[in-house]
C-alpha cells in the first residue's frame, strides 16, 4: 500500500508531540499518510519554509497563521489552521540573580501570576538597569501572554523592560551567559535551565491564560485546498495521537520517543516532567501543575475563533497592526473549525459546533489602543479565562 507523504516540519519543543506520535506509533500509517518529520531551528524558519513550500505542514505557533494573513510577515502567502496541537506547555523563567531580588520584593513559589508579578514589577522599579527578557517570535503566545502578564502586573513592556527574540533552544545559555534575564518558552527549555542550576520558573501559561493554545497544525491555505482528503487524514491521525496521549500510561512511552535525538534529544525525566506537569521550578523545588499541558482534553486541538481574535487583539495593542472590522475578520478567518469538524465527522468525534467561546481575557475598550496600563486589576478576576469584549476591536 502506497501512502501520501506530508513532510512535516517542527521545533524541538515537547508540543510537538502529536507530530512525533502520529508518525512513530502509525496513527498516519493507519489513514495512509506517511509523515516525513523536519526538524527547524528556529520559528522564523519555519514559517518561511511553509511558505515557500518546503513543508507542507508544520507545527506552528499559534499565532502565526494570524499575523501572515494581516501581512505581518515577509512573505504573502495565507495560512491557516484547521487543528490546535494542545493547550499550555509554556512557562517563565527567570535567572537566579532576578529570583532572589524577586523574593526580596514578596514573591513566593507556588507560580502564581498575580503575586509573582507584583513581585517583579517591584524588582523592576528597584532595578539600576533594563531588565531584558527573551520570547521565541515576535509573533507567537509567548510574546503576548509575557507582555499581558507584565502589563497586569504594572510593568509596561519596551519601556520598563526590554523584550528580545531568540530561537528556543537558545534561551537557556543566553540566561545563563547574562545577557537575558528571563524568558518565556515551551518546554523542555525552561525545566533545561532549571536542572542546569541557573533558573527558577516563576509562573506558567496555564495560571496565565488557562486552556490556550501555544502551537497549531499551520499550512499555507492552497495547500490546504489542493489537498482536501490528505489533510483530513491528517487531522484523523492526529486526532488518534492526541487520544494516546491524554493516556497517562502512555506518558512514559511519549517522553521516551521524545528523548530521542532526532526529536528533543534531552533526558526523558526531564519530559516526563512537562508531559505530566510534575515540574522542578528550581535546584530546591518542585510543583505539580494543573492542566500544564492539555494534548486533548477540553476542547484542546479544537481551533478557537476566539482564540485567533484574542491574538489579534494583543497585535492591536502592541501597535503591529490597526484594529478595524477586516483585520477581526481576516484574524477569525485564520483559524479554520469547519476543516476540523469535517474531518472527524466520520468519526462521530463530539466536537464543538460554535466558532467562538467565552474564555478569551477581559480587555477593556480604553486600554486596547495603548500598551500602557494593566488590563486587569488585582486581585479579583486575574487572569481568569473571562468574557472577551469583542466590540473593543471594532
């Protein structure tokens, strides 16, 4: 039997599961897909590299597809995505140095948002210098949910702090070398600094906006139409992979291919640790993470509208792109449930039949135009999962 080859390219990110199981435990095998995984070095090579029609699909930043199509990127081609790859897997992580100023100004170890942030908006005025954090694309949910957090918290970012990019794998020795003093990434590369003794993890994207996604099923939007059956198969064997892998007794297994080296190439406690939420967040502690990283429960690979508009909307008040009907349009259209229910209708998978869900963030209509300011205020309601105000965009 002859199988379609999708070639598939990836980072080396513990969210890049679904791709990896798929291909290793025959999930694609079995709906006649043969998966060649590519692995990336950087995010801005992936989404060149799906646009110049290197990959056919790729395990993407969520909100790529978003920023392509409102011509945020250098090449005019529209993506789409019709499948996220899971809920969380991210944290922030910051240099040992910055941890204990952090303690002096009240921070505390249980990774909450609210009292970890006031603690380092208190460093942040203390400091003699620009902090300088590090994010894995400009347009990614790591750079949007680390400005959202600081900006809650009373720091303005690009002002008071200063926010780089750099390739994931990267972040770890560029804190430990000093020249940045935290950052915001999936894992494994936060619990990489942690066991190398130069980190401490302070929060998570789980306690920041719960059950959003970080990484999609991304593809350039004629592919997707030249290639109708093959990408519902696709998004059929990922559908089984993320079913494998919401097995607890299948965790072992999954950091284990994890670990290999073509894939993560780092220890398999280490991934176990992100796959089960069981994280070491310093030399000295550990904390078991609620809904750390979600590969399916919850609606986890269903691909939000909302979630695409909520993306949108921190473009808006980061000042990449202006807020006006066609942008939300062009923002919403990004991301694609109808490819996604289509495909497991022959599954009689239950799956969500409205577009939009009420777990955006609050954002007020005053503050979306201007990075100044917290959009949420202390303590009730912080980043909880609230009603999105979608006449703010309009």
């Amino acid at each position: 039997m002859s199988h379609t080859i999708i070639t598939a390219g990836f980072m080396p990110l513990t969210d890049s599961m679904l791709l990896v199981v798929a291909e290793q435990q025959g999930f694609a095998a079995a709906e006649g897909l043969s998966l060649r995984l590519m692995r990336e070095t950087s995010w801005a090579n992936i989404r060149d590299r799906v646009g110049v029609g290197h990959f056919d699909v790729a395990h993407m930043l969520a909100p790529m597809p978003v920023a392509a199509n409102l011509g945020l990127s250098p090449l005019p081609v529209p993506f789409i995505a019709p499948m996220a790859l899971g809920h969380g897997g991210n944290a922030v992580t910051v240099s040992l140095d910055l941890w204990s100023r952090m303690l002096a100004h009240g921070a505390t170890d249980d990774l909450d948002p609210a009292t970890t942030g006031l603690a380092l908006a208190a460093t942040v005025r203390a400091s003699a210098k620009r902090l300088r954090f590090g994010v894995v694309h400009q347009d990614s949910s790591h750079n949007y949910e680390l400005r959202y957090w600081l900006a809650a918290s009373g720091v303005t970012p690009d002002r008071d702090v200063e926010i780089v990019v750099l390739p994931p794998p990267l972040l770890p020795d560029a804190l430990a070398s000093g020249a940045i003093d935290g950052y915001c990434v999936g894992e494994p590369w936060g619990g990489v600094a942690v066991r190398a003794g130069t980190a401490r993890i302070v929060t998570t994207k789980s306690r920041i906006w719960r059950s959003s996604p970080d990484k999609v099923l991304g593809m350039r939007a004629a592919w997707a139409e030249a290639n109708p059956d093959t990408l519902a198969a696709l998004i059929r064997a990922l559908h089984q992979a993320a079913l494998w892998s919401s097995n607890p007794a299948n965790l072992p297994e999954a950091a284990r291919i994890m670990a290999q080296p073509q894939f993560l190439d780092q220890p398999a406690d280490l991934i176990a640790g992100a796959l089960t939420g069981h994280l070491a967040i310093g030399a000295d502690a550990s904390r078991q993470v609620e809904r750390f990283y979600v590969p399916y429960a919850g609606a986890a690979n269903f691909p939000w509208k909302s979630h695409a508009a909520w993306f949108y909307a921190q473009m808006v008040r980061w000042g990449q792109v202006q807020a006006n009907p066609e942008n939300l349009a062009l923002a919403a259209a990004s991301f694609r449930p109808d490819l996604y229910r289509a495909a497991l209708a022959p599954l009689g998978v239950p799956v969500p039949q409205d577009d939009y869900k009420i777990d955006g963030l609050i954002t007020e209509p005053t503050e979306l135009a201007t990075p100044a300011g917290p959009l949420l205020q202390f303590p009730d309601g912080f980043f909880d999962g609230a009603r999105f105000d979608w006449s703010a965009l309009l």
